[in-house]
C-alpha cells in the first residue's frame, strides 16, 4: 500500500494540511495545577508532531468561566493567562510544518468520578444537563464558547473543535432523554434541539470570523433510549454545516459505563466501527468528514480513495508510535510500533487523574525525564530470558551502544506475549509480538541465542559487564490439583499444546481467564467461570474501559459467571466452595486453572551471588505481571544503563 490517498494535502476551511492524518483530541493530563501550559505538555507534543502528523489536535481545553477547585491540569482556555504558553506550544507545532488545534468543551462543574456516573438509573449524568440550564446560563456558555475561541486565535492556532459527542454539552440538547426542556430549546423539534448549537457556533464565527478553521465532533448515535436517529443527526449537521469546516464522527457516552467501549474501542472490538456512519455523513455534506474509532491507516486509505470520508483522526495509535505517518511515507510502515488498545493510556487519565502513560512505549509522557540522559559508556551485557521485558531491554541497551547477548531457554522470543496473542480476537497483541521480535532481529549489537537455558553460575567467571533477569513469573497451580488429568493450566489451553473439552470450568476470571473463556465460548463451548471475588470485580486486572467490554462480550456469549467461589480438595477429589463453605457442583468435563502467576523467588535470588551489575526487570520481580510493568521496566533500566 501507498498510501497515496492519505498522505495527500487537505484544505480545511483557511487551514491547509500537509496530510490527511490528525491526531484527535486527548487529555493527557499535562498542563499546571492552574491550567497553564508546562513542559511537560510542550515535549509530549514535540514527540507526536515531529513523526509527521498533519495535525494535532490539544484535548480539553475548558471554557467555563468560573472553575471548581477539583478540576486541575486542563487548560483553562477561560483564562487570559493561557494565552502566554499557549503561544510558544503553537511555535513549536509550526516548526515541524504541523497544524495546531484546541478543543473547547464545558466541564463538569460537580465533583464524580467516571466509574459513579451511571449510577442514576433515571438518566445519563452528563457533563452539563441542559434541563437544568437557565437561559441566562445557555447565554453565558455562547459567550464562554466565544471568548475562548478568541483566545485561541491569539495563541495562534490554526483550529478549534467544538466537542458535541460523548455527551458534551451541544450534542445533549439533541437527546430526548437527557434534554427534558420544555422551552425553545427543548428536543421536541429539531429546530429546538439544534438551537443552542447553532447560536453557539454563530457566536463563534461571530466573534472570529474565518481566522481559524472551525471543526465539530458529532455522535452518529449516542446509543442509549431517547438517542436521534442517525437521520436525524445528519439533519442536525446540515444545520450546523454553514458554521463549520470539518465534522468529526464518533458514538456513544460517557456516563454509562457499557458505552464507554464504544469511545475508546479495547482489543476486544473491531477497528474502525465508526467508519459506515461516516460515510453516511459525507454523503450528506459537501465539508470535509474525519472518523475516529481505531481506525488503522489501512483503513484510512481505503475509505478516503472510496470517498467514505476525507480525514482520519487518531490518538492512541500515534502514541504507541509517533513515527507512524513518516514510517508510511518513506514506505516502511512495519517499523512502527503496534498499539495493542490495552486503553492504559485512558485509564490513567480518566480514573487514576495521573498523566499520560503507554504500555508499548516507555517514553511516551514520560519526554521530559529521558531529555538529559546523555551518553553511556558501551558494556557486555547478558539479558537472560526472551520475553516482552527482555526483548525490550536488549533492543534499547543495543540502540545505546552496549553490546548484548540475548539468551532464551525456548525456541522462540516473546515469552508469555505467545501465549496471549493466541484468542482470534487479540490480533493486536500478534502484531506487536511479530513486531518486537522484527525490530529486535534488526538491532546492531544484539546476539540472540535460543534453546539455551543460563543460570547463575554459568555466569560467574564471564566478562560481562552487566546481568539483567528477565526471567518470568511461573503458573500459580494448588499442589492438590497434580496428578488430575481434567485439571489442566489454561496456557496450555492458549498455547494449544491441551485441547479443551465441550464443558469448561476455568477458575480465575482475571484478564486471561476471561480472555480464554471468551474464546472458548465462541468456539462453541460450554463455559462457566469463577472466582473467589464478587462478579463485580471479574475481568479486572485492566483498563476499566476494556473490563466493561470483556464483561459485556462474556455475557453475550453465554458464558455463565458465578463470584465468591473457591477451589478446594476433599478426599483427594476436586471440590467448589461458596462463601460459606458449602459445596457447588458444576456439570464440567474439565477444570481450567487461571490463578494468576508468581516470580520463582529461589531462582531469582541465585543470581544475586554473581559480581557483577545485576538488573531485574519484568514479572521476575513484581506482583503486578502486566506488559506494561515489563516494558517500562526493561526500557528504564536499559536506558540509564
């Protein structure tokens, strides 16, 4: 592929982009307590728009003239003392032949979290509920909306977007279930549905006329009762047509959390769900149309040369790889870093209130803390284990100059990642398997040697400099379940070497017992799934966005789920416990054991005995055995190597 059609140039209302790829607003939870911009931020942006992108897009930026003390590190484009840094981040864009935009929207002004907002089963709580809304209120947010459109032409940026989906303000007066007006404002008619939206860009070109590109995210369906139709939507966006010079496309809320999938689509959903509605749009407009929706630059090309729409708009993939437009360009897009949409980098934003953090790449948010490592004298290092961690520190520790000898007990690198590539629907983690493994193979100074199991005294007398441990962790497996041939470790069910039985029991409904059970499932088997936790608590271990869509998916395919279960032994046979001891009995041809894993603390130590530098990175030294703790940990130590 070519990609001809994408890396075109695109007109956009006064703004001309070098490309058809945006990198879609985000909050990456940079900015001062105070809503300035800080350092942070500006070295985040550096990283995403010197990879070639046409645009980038600056997430949340608020309006609201008066701000509750809870809400820090947005931009607060209410406030003229923005206007200053927000200046020199505009610059910086500029230099790499990149547009800048600034998303606009209205905060909450009521303390929540995003895991309590669909707790009112009456109605989704929404950012702003306009029911509640006086007129004098609606007035006041055009004249926010405005005055901060004004500041972002004095900063100099090239675009607003006016957030309308996810049940930002706008898009709210179109919801029959949410909009309970009863005034000229109210969703009975689409003339009053659109009214605040349409005096509210009116106000804005008003105020800025065409000094800078305009642009609207819209939802094609909010997905809730009371939704309009997507007719109705498409009608709702000619009318803002004349005010706008780019419609972005999305679906479905924030404040419900089965939906929240939808906005920030896990591994579990297809790429590019947004994309038929687009087209659906275009057809209807003569502006152009962008989409989000994991959408991969495939995808994109195909749908821009079949006039489905205009634009692309992404985030999380540009962030796994900043590089991804330029890889494209020059005609070698295998070297960009596949995202595996693990929705890390949302989690800790949107729930934890922490910065920006990706699982595949250690330094994305992270700019500012490797800006002066500097140079590294070279050294002969051994890196014992192949798996995600290991791969990672050779292939840094080699981009630094030291010499590596990568030792690997299997015959294959990837360690636990070939293991969970393994379910049909986990395609992205397969890709950034086979990419981990590409890039590593074509490192300088790194020798890879399979079926060679090291330990600690094979090293003693060496001239290595250094010893990293990346060995693993090993399978939690009760001792009184060996030697019971229905008992099996469900990596051996991922990895095929066990075939499973029509009737299943896995015990352990973390991520990977309830990956597996989705994929048996849709295999056609008979699944049920326990824990010794609440049902509540099933499929955690992840991003929240990604435990309600596994959570969602089992339930759709009829696997049955039962909390507060446990696995004992009576009379050396298998047994169920409830919570208060009692037995339960399971009508299952095979127990499928997913408890989780734990470092080999015996091995792990041996190599503390050794004189030499000794570095542990990876699941052999933590409780937590996620692949974002074995990237992170492997590139950190490899770096400051």
């Amino acid at each position: 592929m070519n990609y001809e059609h994408v890396m075109s140039p695109i007109q956009i209302g006064p703004m001309k982009l070098k490309n058809r790829v945006s990198f879609t607003p985000v909050w990456p939870s940079f900015a001062t307590d105070n809503g300035r911009v800080n350092r942070e931020l500006i070295e985040w942006v550096r990283d995403i728009v010197k990879g070639g992108v046409g645009c980038i897009n600056i997430g949340c930026g608020c309006v609201n003239r008066n701000l509750p003390p809870f809400v820090t590190h947005l931009l607060r484009m209410s406030e003229e003392g923005v206007v200053n840094e927000m200046t020199i981040l505009s610059d910086l864009v500029h230099m790499y032949n990149c547009k800048i935009g600034i998303e606009l929207f209205a905060i909450n002004m009521y303390g929540g979290s995003f895991e309590t907002r669909d707790e009112n089963t009456n109605k989704p709580a929404v950012e702003l509920d306009p029911t509640y809304m006086t007129k004098e209120q609606i007035k006041e947010y055009i004249e926010d909306f405005a005055d901060a459109a004004d500041r972002a032409v004095r900063c100099g940026v090239d675009s607003i977007v006016i957030h309308g989906a996810h049940g930002q303000l706008p898009g709210c007066f179109l919801n029959k279930r949410i909009n309970e007006r009863t005034d000229e404002y109210s969703a009975d008619n689409l003339d009053n549905a659109s009214r605040f939206t349409v005096e509210l860009l009116s106000a804005i070109r008003e105020k800025i006329g065409n000094k800078l590109a305009i642009e609207y995210r819209i939802n094609a369906s909010d997905m809730v009762e009371g939704s309009p139709s997507l007719d109705e939507v498409i009608e709702f966006a000619k009318r803002l047509e004349p005010y706008i010079d780019l419609l972005h496309v999305s679906r479905g809320l924030h404040s419900e959390q089965k939906l929240a999938p939808y906005m920030n689509q896990p591994i579990y959903y297809p790429h590019g769900i947004n994309i038929e509605d687009a087209a659906k749009f275009k057809a209807a407009l003569n502006i152009p149309v962008t989409v989000v929706g994991s959408v991969t630059l495939e995808q994109a090309e195909e749908y821009i040369k079949n006039n489905k729409a205009d634009m692309v708009s992404m985030a999380r993939g540009l962030m796994a790889d900043p590089m991804m437009v330029k890889n494209a360009k020059m005609g070698c897009p295998e070297k960009t870093r596949p995202c595996i949409r693990c929705n890390n980098c949302i989690n800790v934003t949107h729930y934890k209130l922490t910065p920006v953090r990706c699982s595949v790449n250690s330094e994305m948010g992270k700019e500012t803390l490797y800006m002066n490592l500097g140079q590294t004298s070279p050294k002969k290092v051994a890196v014992i284990g192949g798996g995600p961690a290991g791969i990672e520190f050779a292939r840094t520790a080699a981009q630094r100059g030291h010499c590596v000898d990568l030792f690997e007990k299997s015959n294959q690198l990837g360690g636990v990642l070939n293991m969970a590539a393994g379910p049909e629907f986990k395609k992205d983690i397969k890709n950034y398997l086979e990419w981990t493994i590409r890039s590593l193979n074509e490192t300088a100074n790194v020798n890879i040697v399979l079926n060679h199991e090291i330990k600690a005294e094979d090293l003693k007398d060496s001239d290595y400099d250094a010893v990293v441990v990346a060995i693993g962790s090993e399978p939690i497996l009760p001792a009184f379940t060996k030697g019971h041939e229905n008992v099996v470790w469900v990596g051996d069910i991922e990895n095929n070497i066990v075939e499973a039985k029509d009737r299943v029991i896995i015990v352990g409904a973390g991520l990977t017992g309830c990956e597996t059970a989705l994929s048996l499932a849709r295999q056609g088997k008979d699944v049920t799934l326990v824990d010794m936790v609440e049902e509540s608590a099933f499929c955690s271990g992840g991003a929240k966005f990604n435990q309600v869509a596994l959570k969602g998916l089992l339930e759709d395919a009829n696997v049955k789920m039962k909390g507060q279960i446990r696995l004992a032994s009576k009379n050396d046979q298998i047994i169920f416990l409830d919570a208060d001891d009692h037995e339960v009995d399971f009508d299952a041809q095979q127990i499928i054991l997913s408890l989780g894993v734990r470092p080999n603390q015996a091995l792990v130590s041996s190599f503390e005995s050794l004189n030499k530098e000794i570095i542990y990175i990876g699941d052999c030294n933590t409780k937590v055995g996620t692949l974002y703790n074995a990237i992170h940990t492997a590139h950190d130590a490899a770096s400051v190597l």
